[in-house]
C-alpha cells in the first residue's frame, strides 16, 4: 500500500526538493523517520536560521526550497525571517506538522490551532488539508503556487497521522504536472513602451530584485547602452540587477519619496523594472515624481502593480519584457555616457587599530574572487559597499529584502550549499550576527566552505544613524560591546581569527579561501553610517 508519505515524497523527487531545511519536533517525526536515500536534511539549530538557510539557498540556485518546521512554535520561529522571504520572492514551500487530526480542536500539546491563519499575511497562500487524501494534491498546489508568479513562500500544516494513510486513487498524475508563467507583452504595449522611450528626451531605467533574479542582467545592459540612459537600483535594494562598473550605473536610490523624486529629477520617462515603485523607509514625504516626468512600471507581481501610487504598469515577464524593449528600440539618439572614474581611495579610519569599512570592501574587491557572491547584512556600511564593490554577474548580492536581522549569516551558509562553483562571502555586522549565529554549527556539521566576515563596532551602528534622523536622542540598547566571535565561532565548529588591520584581513581571507571549510574572520571596524 502506498502511502500518503510515499506520495509525498514521490512529489518531492519529480520537483527536484529533496533537500529538506528544518528542525524537527515530535509532529514531524513520522514524516521524516526513514528520510529516503536520495534526499539530505540539513538541520538548522533554530527555525529563524533554518528558514533564512533555505532562503539563501532559493535565491542562490534560482528555484524553490523545501522547510520543515516544528508545529506552531517552530512556525512563530521563523516568522521574522518569513517577512524578508515574501518581499525577497523566495519560493519556499514551507510545512509544519499538526498534531493527529483528531485532537486538535482540543488545543492538547503542540496543537498548531488554526494553522492556516498563523502564517497569514505574509504567505502567498496557507492551508490545512481537509483529510489526509487531500495531502499530496493540497502539497503539489503549494509547490506550484510557491513557483509561479510572483514567486514567495507558501505554508502547508499536515497533521501527523496523515503520513500513514493510504494514498488516494490518481495519486501518480501529481508527479507528472507542470505550471509555467506565460505572461507577455502585446504588440501594441510594446510598441507603445518602445515609442514613449524612442521620444523620450531624457529616459533613466530603475531596475529591481526581479531583474537579477530573472536575469535579465545582459537585456538591461542592451536596453541602457541603446539608450545611453543612466541606471539606479530600486530603493531597499536585495539584489544587484546591474553591473556596478558600467558607464550607466548610478546607484542605489535612496528610500525616501522626496530623496526618489530629487534623484530622478530632469528625467522626463522613469522606466522601472522588476521592482515596487517604492520600497520606502525613513519618512521624507515630498512629490512622487519630478515635474513632468512619466513613470512606467514592469513586473511580474499584480500585487505590487496595483499599490503603487503614481505611474503606469504592465504585468508580464520581466525577463522577456526587457529583451524584446532592447530589440526593438531605437540606438544612438543620445550621446554615449562617459565611463565611470576609478574608485576613490577610502578615507582611512580615526583609529589605528580599526578598518574603515570602505578599506575593508577595497581590499575584498582586490582579492576576493572575481565571482564572488556576497550576503550582506551590515546595515551601516552600506554606502561604503556600494562604493566600492565591483558586481558584474547575476546572482552576487543578497541582502534581507524586508530589513528583519537574522538573514544574513544563515542565508550566506545556504547560498553556500547551492553554489559548488562560487565563493559565498557573508558581510555580517556584530548587531546582526547574533540573530542567526546557530548557523555556523550547520556550516561546519555539513563542511560548508562558507566565509563570515563579521564587521564587530560594538553598536547597532543603523539605529544611531536612525537616531539622528528621527532626533530621539541618546536612546538604551544601542550597544553591543564585549562579544567574541571567534570563540563562538570556535564554539560551533567554525575556525576563527580577529584582524584589526587591513594586512592581517587579507592574510585571513587568504587562509580561508584556500581551506575548503567554513571561515570566520572578525574585522574590529569603524562606525559609519548608511
């Protein structure tokens, strides 16, 4: 007799999810009793870095993730590090074990009580099979769901007798289904995009997370030259759609409505593609748009073209929409923009026996490989990143998509596990570290040849920025003083070292790009803000 966990499996195989993220408890053990051969659990020590581990590794190998999670503690666990999922377009197909089916109205122990709506409304979708013949059918829409456009994480609760009963009749056409996205542009909104950017004047091009995670990289850098039209990052940037060396690239926009409209100020057609127009932050209201400027908005995601509160949208491939603009618009009406200078020499830190984080970024742009992947979640360096990094491949930037602390270490360690063929560097702030630090047991248990570079200034170096933003004043919590990685690190598993010149930094990263083992490196830095 087959059973519902067979099925379920067999579901799993056909979709290429036999990698299973989790923690279990006592509900999930009777699905992951006799896990098969042919799959790996990769066991995180806390459902924030698990969650955060699949997400990295969703986002680094561009197709879904398999979580299993311990019931309704497990699920409140992870819900941090959910948010950053939904707005990075993680396709997660996340499960949780219920208690048996019978007893759950009774709210006994680990009763996950209405499962569906805890979850809510961060996922794209939620449920709790009705019986246990719904379970494989109720998991292969999840799976689909999760992949089709706009891509996110969606949330299955299986009660833990259901692994046991018989499969239902027609079980096997669950494994042979398959949903694809088909969304594109008409002729006539082509022709209509093509010629607003054909008149237009002075066109910039506004690129999101979708683009890189489409990579569409190369039909943007087409589109741009053709144009001769600078390029920004969507503000909150997640990932890096453009290459930041390219004559055109301008940056990232800054997170505020008047900060937005003032960057884009004497562009009279503001192309955006593949993200929210916008993901604000600090509060700066102002106009949305500058003086006669027409915005139009390309993305996969109805959700994101319907909130938006001013310009124009399509929803379709963005991938495909950038490709076929790139072909069909008109070339050399405008001069070619003028190579970017060279970087600038970073301003050398006030102490002796610290890095200023732009040294540190010039000196990982200098020998770390070309390829390299970075996660980054140091918040109070991101200007001094942008400045100096040199990304040219898609892929090679992640950074928390909804700003919960946590992401970074955790994503970088499963990023790790889905490239084999490049090196994942995770740039962890002190602050930000100590939210997913259990992540470096799981690097180490599984050889995971991940490199942490911690930049320790002993403070929650954004939120002093925040403060004078806000002008709150002095404010308690602030500071994180006298933590030492590297014996936690050393705790875990993980070899360890604490450099505090730029000489000591490279001789480090050197060590451990040559190990083949998961790295710490401790950086004592400069506080800097955003």
């Amino acid at each position: 007799m087959a059973t519902v966990r067979d099925a379920t499996y067999e579901l799993l195989r056909a979709h290429g999810l036999t990698t299973v993220f989790g923690n279990p408890g006592s509900n999930e053990l009777p699905f992951l009793a006799g896990l098969p051969g042919d799959f790996r659990y990769v066991l995180g020590l806390h459902e924030g870095a698990v969650l955060a581990m699949a997400d990295g590794y969703a986002q680094a190998r561009g197709g879904a993730a398999f979580v299993n999670l311990h019931a309704a503690a497990g699920t409140g666990n992870a819900m941090g590090m959910l948010a950053n999922s939904v707005y990075a377009h993680s396709p997660l197909v996340i499960t949780a074990g219920q208690q048996v089916r019978s007893t759950v109205g009774q709210e006994v122990m680990l009763a996950n009580v209405d499962a569906p709506a805890l979850p809510k409304p961060l996922v794209k979708w939620a449920c709790e099979p009705a019986c246990a013949a719904d379970v494989p059918r109720a998991l292969s829409q999840a799976v689909h769901l999760a992949n089709l456009p706009a891509k996110g994480p969606v949330y299955v609760s299986v009660p833990y007798d259901d692994w046991a009963q018989e499969a239902p009749e027609g079980v096997r056409h669950l494994t042979m289904r398959r949903t694809a996205a088909a969304g594109s542009l008409s002729g006539a909104q082509l022709d209509e995009l093509v010629a607003a950017l054909d008149e237009a004047e002075n066109p910039v091009l506004v690129l999101g997370p979708e683009a890189d995670a489409e990579e569409a990289n190369v039909d943007a850098v087409r589109l741009a030259e053709k144009l001769s039209a600078p390029v920004w990052i969507a503000p909150s940037a997640s990932r890096c759609p453009f290459p930041t060396r390219h004559p055109a690239f301008r940056g990232v926009l800054p997170a505020a409505v008047q900060g937005v409209s003032d960057a884009l100020a004497g562009h009279d057609v503001i192309l955006v593609a593949g993200a929210p127009v916008f993901r604000y932050h600090q509060f700066v209201p102002g106009a949305y748009l500058p003086e006669g400027a027409r915005l139009i908005h390309l993305t996969s995601n109805p959700g994101e073209a319907a909130r938006a509160p001013m310009g124009e949208a399509l929803v379709g491939g963005v991938r495909d929409a950038l490709a076929r603009v790139a072909d069909a618009v008109t070339g050399g009406r405008r001069p070619a923009l003028p190579p970017l200078p060279g970087f600038r020499t970073p301003p050398a830190a006030a102490s002796g026996d610290r890095l200023h984080p732009e040294e540190l970024f010039a000196l990982l742009r200098r020998n770390a490989p070309q390829d390299a992947v970075y996660v980054k979640e140091s918040t109070s360096t991101t200007g001094a990143f942008w400045a100096q990094l040199d990304l040219s491949l898609p892929g090679s930037y992640f950074f928390p998509a909804s700003g919960g602390l946590g992401f970074g270490l955790p994503a970088a360690v499963g990023a790790q596990l889905a490239h084999t063929e490049r090196q994942v560097i995770g740039l962890i702030g002190d602050g930000s570290a100590n939210y997913g630090i259990t992540a470096l047991w799981t690097a180490a248990r599984y050889g995971i040849p991940v490199i942490i570079v911690i930049l320790n200034n002993g403070t929650y170096g954004a939120l002093r920025w925040f403060s004078k933003v806000l002008d709150s004043g002095e404010t308690p919590g602030m500071d994180v003083p006298g933590i030492d990685f590297v014996q936690l690190a050393g705790g875990y598993g993980v070899a360890a070292s604490a450099v505090r010149t730029g000489e000591d930094f490279v001789r480090a990263l050197k060590d451990a790009l040559g190990s083949g083992r998961p790295a710490v490196i401790e950086v004592a830095t400069e506080l800097t803000e955003p």
